[in-house]
C-alpha cells in the first residue's frame, strides 16, 4: 500500500496552499495549487500505467500456466 500512502501525503502537503487560497484568496497560492494538481496528475498517470503493467503481466503468466 506504498502508492496509496505516498498519494495521501502528496495531497497532505497541499493543503497549506488550497487554504490560503479559498480562504483567504492568495493569488500565489492559487498558482502552487494549480502546480500541485499538475503534480497529482502525473502521480496518477504513474501508477495508472504500474497497474496497467501489473494486469497485464498477471495476464500474461496466467495464459502460460497450463491447465488454465
């Protein structure tokens, strides 16, 4: 559970930032946000294509086990 537990404290220490700019209507605040969803998303594209790899290959030794 590595991936989720680094997912979780990726959006953890965004937090300082989405207050400051909901709240409290920082501008520069607003541009770290947009930077760390940019970050969020090439995180999930990440682990996105590690399960994709994962499938496939589980796939793959199934198909070579006989008797499947």
């Amino acid at each position: 559970m590595s991936r989720l537990q680094e997912l979780k404290d990726l959006v953890a220490s965004f937090d300082k930032d989405f207050v400051k700019f909901y709240e409290k209507g920082n501008k520069s605040a607003g541009t770290r946000v947009r930077k760390n969803m940019n970050e969020l998303k090439k995180k999930a594209q990440e682990i996105r294509k590690e399960v994709q790899e994962i499938k496939a290959q589980a796939k793959g030794e199934e198909e070579s086990t006989p008797g499947a």
